[in-house]
C-alpha cells in the first residue's frame, strides 16, 4: 500500500509501497479517508524524542486518524467493518499518512455524529492533549482562571473549548488578526503576543497550558497564583515523566537535568511544573466526542492538503499561521 515514510532521522519525508498493516486480535483495520498533521509528526522526524521514544527507520509518520472499520481481529467486540472511526495509535504504533492502518481498539472510538470524517481526523492528538492536562493533571474547575497559549492553534483552539465548558475564565495569546476568533471559542481575555507582554498583564491565574516552553514557559510560571499549575507539552520533560515512561536510571538523570532550572524556578514561586507528552485513549475519545455532539467543541480546520502532497503538508506546519489544524487527505 502507499505510505509517507523516513529512512533516518533528519531524512526527508518520501512515499514508499510499504506491507499491508498486520491485524492483531486486538486490532481494527482502518482505511484512512483523513489524517491530522501534528507539530509531533516534525519532531518524530528530526528526533527530538529518540531518546525516550525511539523508532527504527524507515517507518511512517501520521499520528491523527478518521476513516472507516474494514476489518476486525477476533478479540473485537465492540467495531464492525463499516463502522466511521477515529483515533491517535498510541506511540510505536503510528502511521496514519498511509492508505491503511491497525490500531489497537482501546485507542479508537466513534466519530461524533456531528461532523465529517476531515474535521474528525483533526481532533484526536489536541483534543486528547488538551483533555489530558486541563482534566488529569490540572482539575480545572469552575470558576478557575486559566491561561491557553497559542489559542488559534491545533491545540489551543480546542483547550480554549473544553476550559470554557469547565466553567473556567480563560485568557489567551493570539495574533491581532485572530483575536476575535479565539474569542470566538471563548476567550474571556486576549493577549497580543506581538504586542503585550502576557507576564505583566496577568496575575493570579490557576493554570496555564503552555506550547512554546523557553522564556515563555518561565514567563508562565510568574501569572501563577502561589499553588497554580503551569503544564508544558513543549517542554522541558522531567523525572516524574521520565519515571512514568520507564526509562532507566541514566536517562532518568538526563531528562531530570533538561527541566532542573525551570522546576527550581517554580518551587521558588510556589507553584508546580508538570510535562506533559499525550497518550493514546479511547475512552477519553468517547468523552470528547459526546461533547463535539453536545456543541461544546467544534474542532477547526484551517487547511487541507491532496495525499500526494504529504511532505509539503508537513513544511507548511514550520510557516505557520494556520487556524486549527491542517488534514492531510486520504488517497
């Protein structure tokens, strides 16, 4: 089948005919009618997580899926072929820039109802992001006030979403030009990154999800109130990550070092640093989609790209400026 693969890290992303998915037991066999780009995808490929989550090349990049159940393995009860599905495979198992794909069945749920098969296969890697650090590690609750970077992004443009219907009061960075879209989504607040600094216009905040990690990520632990939270998905990772993953002693004191200054930072300011890399869930796609229904996220997709076009679609991630997230088209 055709595939968008790499043959080392660093190397360019190219098509290739590549074996057809095994199907384990466990498995659903998905043909891909969409699959999301991801900042993610670049990383995988340039190696900035090799250290944590090595891949053997060559092998093929694409961690969003949306398309249809063509075959089951024998241990699936809960998806039959035809079945309108979509998913994030979870890490050593990604692949979805193809013509076809196994996932696991605990990683894949239904499509909401109430959207098409492209505005689905943007959802699951920012959707589960932004669950995972507003619900797990941040308890946001009502009444919170919370702090989105980068709000007219992949991610942003849905956390902005779940934290309104927390009930939290949510500031943003946008540019100027996306200042009423994110308000749009439900930003109380909005902060021109170009022209405000964030730092000094905030204070007291409960939360804050950052994506930019550096100088931000320091700036974001100074709006925390003592007690508040900053989660990082950009980085630094930290000990408790690298505990969490099961890596080894040594690679355990490696990582500890990349986030020892910013975790010294924030038990100075009394306030906790926490990284975040996502996981794939099923279930907490299940949760997603019923709020999709519900109208209380509605994902958005900025821009959309032919199959073919795979490796222009993933540089077009560096340029930026994309509302929401691009799709990659299936072939």
């Amino acid at each position: 089948m055709r595939a968008f693969v790499i043959d080392g890290y660093k190397k360019p992303l190219h098509e290739a005919d590549v074996p057809e998915p095994t199907v384990g037991p466990n498995d659903v066999l998905i043909a891909v009618a969409a699959a999301g780009l991801n900042g993610l995808d670049e990383r995988i490929r340039v190696g900035d997580f090799k250290a944590f989550l090595p891949y053997r090349p060559p092998f093929t990049l694409g961690h969003d899926v949306a398309g249809t159940v063509i075959r089951v393995g024998a241990q699936v009860r809960s998806f039959s072929p035809g079945d309108e599905v979509f998913s994030r495979p979870r890490d050593h198992r990604i692949g979805t820039f193809a013509e076809r794909i196994a996932v696991d069945q605990a990683d894949v749920a239904r499509v909401p109802s109430s959207i098409d098969l492209v505005e689905a296969a943007s959802l699951p890697l920012v959707a589960l992001t932004a669950w995972q650090a507003l619900v797990e590690k941040g308890g946001v609750k009502a009444g919170q006030k919370v702090l989105i970077h980068g709000g007219a992004g992949g991610v942003g443009t849905i956390a902005i979403q779940l934290a309104k219907h927390l009930g939290a009061r949510v500031a943003t960075t946008a540019s100027a030009k996306n200042a009423e879209f994110v308000r749009s989504l439900g930003a109380d607040v909005v902060i021109d990154y170009a022209g405000q600094d964030f730092s000094t216009e905030l204070s007291g905040y409960d939360f804050v999800l950052d994506s930019l990690g550096g100088e931000n990520l320091t700036k974001s632990l100074r709006v925390l109130r003592p007690g508040g939270m900053a989660v990082g998905i950009a980085g630094p990772p930290t000990p408790a990550f690298a505990q969490q993953i099961g890596l080894n002693p040594v690679l355990r004191f490696a990582i500890g070092a990349l986030s020892r200054k910013v975790r010294g930072q924030a038990k100075k300011l009394g306030v906790t640093y926490e990284f975040l890399f996502m996981r794939a869930d099923g279930e907490q796609l299940r949760q997603i989609a019923e709020l999709v229904d519900a109208g209380a996220i509605r994902p958005t997709v900025g821009a959309t790209f032919p199959f073919d076009e795979a490796p222009t679609a993933l540089e077009s991630l560096h340029r930026g400026g994309t509302r929401g997230k691009s799709v990659l088209l299936g072939a």
